[in-house]
C-alpha cells in the first residue's frame, strides 16, 4: 500500500530556531513530491520536488529530494510566528491515465515569539 | 482571478441522510480532485474528475461518488452518512496537461450527528 509517513508529528520551537521536517514514502510508482503549508483550511502550495538532490529554494524554506533513499526534508531558517501551521507532504503516484495524491499526517509548528 | 471556491462552508447533517458538496475550480483549470481530511490527519485522496469522467479514486466505499459538469465544476455526493464521514472536505484543481500543482478550496466542514 502506497504511505507517505512524515516526522516528528508536533514541533514547538522559539523565533530565529532552524527546523528540518521530514518526510519518507513507499510507492508503487513516483511522478512528485509536493510539499503544503496549511494554516486554516486551505492547503498551499510550496514546492515541487521531481529530481534527486536538487534543491529548491523560497525565500527562508528550502527543500531537497533523496529519490534513492525515498525521503525529503523541508528546512525552515530563522523561523517566526507566521509559520507556524501544518506541513503536509504528498506523493504523486501515476495511475491508468492520471494519478493520485498521497498525504502524510502532517507536523504542526509552532514557533513561540 | 477567482481560486477554487467550495459551498457550502460549514453542514450539519444527521445519520443516514445524504450530502452534496460542490466546488467550482480556478479558471483555467479543467481537472478537480477531492480529498477528506479528518481531524488531525492528512488530506485522504477521494477521487479526480477530468473531462467529466472519474479518472482516479481512492479507497473510499460506494457511498461516496462525483460528478464533474462540462463547465468543469464538480459535485461530492455522500450517501448514508455516518459519524465517521465528520470531516473537512477539500476540493482541488489544477490542468490537465503541464504541472500538477493543485490548487485547494477553503473546504466544507462536514459534522454528522
């Protein structure tokens, strides 16, 4: 069965902390790796990753891909109140045609002020 | 440029009644996707409507089901509700050919009672 198992679960950490989030996955077929940030409802989008070790950059987040290890990480730099949310990372799996999205649980952050 | 509107926002419905969630995706977009996110948990791939057939679906049981109209809004229907179907329901788009990032709706918040 296709996962996607992200950790640690919960984060708690203190303005200008640095944070890794983690993300692995078992799929029978990968097109993507996506990773969301999700505050209130809608999830947003910040990074497609489809290439093994090439780093994709935004502003303080950054995210690499590891296509042999199956894994990814999410790392946040000098964090501040306004990221704190939930961090969701999902693996696009081709399927007859199309494909579906698989989500992980998710880490919620919260940075303290 | 409106994104990907969801109504209604909040339901409350009882034991074995039926629900209709409707979505209408980000212009542009031709293809929608439908995801059930319970209460700390991932987002939980329903199924995706492309060309107003259902192209990909999860593991959900037959209660659930969608429609996608050739203006490319989409419908989920929930038949014989239960408790366990109390969740947020997430629609999401995107088009068909090119990248795969998936815009969401704000989402309904489905309470069975």
């Amino acid at each position: 069965e296709d996962k996607v198992v992200q950790s640690p679960l919960s984060l708690v950490v203190h303005e200008g902390d640095t944070v890794t989030l983690n993300c692995s996955y078992e799929v029978t077929n990968f097109r993507s790796l996506l990773w969301y940030k999700q505050e209130k409802k809608a999830p947003t989008f910040l990074f497609m990753l489809t290439s093994s070790g090439i780093e994709k950059k935004s502003g303080r987040l950054s995210s690499i891909l590891d296509k042999k290890e199956l894994f990814s990480i999410l790392n946040i730099t000098a964090t501040q109140t306004g990221d704190s949310a939930i961090y969701l990372c999902a693996v696009e799996v081709p399927e007859a045609g199309g494909f579906k999205t698989i989500f992980g649980a998710g880490t919620r952050l919260f940075v303290k002020a | 440029d409106a994104g990907v509107t969801q109504s209604p926002t909040h339901l409350i419905k009882t034991r074995g009644q039926q629900v209709t969630l409707r979505c209408s995706p980000k212009s542009g977009h031709d293809t929608v996707s439908w995801y059930q996110q319970a209460l700390g948990q991932g987002p939980q791939f329903i199924f995706q409507y492309y060309e107003e057939e259902e192209r990909q679906r999860g593991n959900f049981p037959d209660r659930f089901s969608g429609h996608q109209f050739p203006n490319y809004s989409s419908e989920l229907n929930v038949n014989a509700l239960l408790l366990g179907d109390s969740a947020l329901y997430l629609c999401a788009s995107f088009p068909g050919q090119g990248t795969h990032e998936q815009y969401f709706g704000p989402g309904t918040r489905l309470t069975v009672t």
